[in-house]
C-alpha cells in the first residue's frame, strides 16, 4: 500500500488529493481525537433594502434552493474580498 507523501503546502496537498483516492492509503490512516471546530462569532447586521428587491432576492433564494440572507451574505464576502485583494496588492 502507497504511503501518503508529505506535502509542501495546503495546495499542493489539495492537488494531490484532485487525483487521488483516499481508500488507496488506508493503512497510512490514523483516527484525529484532539481536533476542535471552532465556530466562528458573526455578528447580525441591519440592512434596509426596498420591499421589491428583498420579494426578488426571495424568489432568486427559491430557485437556487437557498435563503435570500444567504446570496446577500455570499455577495457581501465575495466584494469584500475582492476589496481587501485590491488594497493588499496597492502596499
């Protein structure tokens, strides 16, 4: 059996696992006891938003099969990122 290789970095690991299977490397598995999740803290935050927009964020939810809190949500962080992205490439 393949002895799983150490890895340089998360994404070298990442495309190494792209390729691999798992249950190939069974024997070089050992049981995680000690790892926590922790959850991040969120805060809530209001936001006013016209009637309209919030009924056609509901039905864009329904079609994608999510809440409409979650597209605002996914939408805030995708800017937010690509904000932060600009400002650190401006240093």
């Amino acid at each position: 059996m393949a002895k799983i290789p150490k890895f340089k970095s998360d994404k070298e690991a990442a495309e190494f696992w792209d390729t691999h299977s798992l249950a190939d490397y069974e024997e070089d598995l050992r049981p995680a006891n000690d790892i926590v999740f922790v959850k991040p803290k969120r805060q809530v935050v209001t936001l006013r938003l016209d009637k309209k927009i919030v009924n056609s964020l509901k039905a864009l939810g329904t079609k994608k099969g999510i809440g409409y809190s979650a597209i605002l949500r996914m939408w805030i962080l995708e800017k937010f990122n690509q904000e932060m992205h600009l400002h650190a490439k401006r240093r």
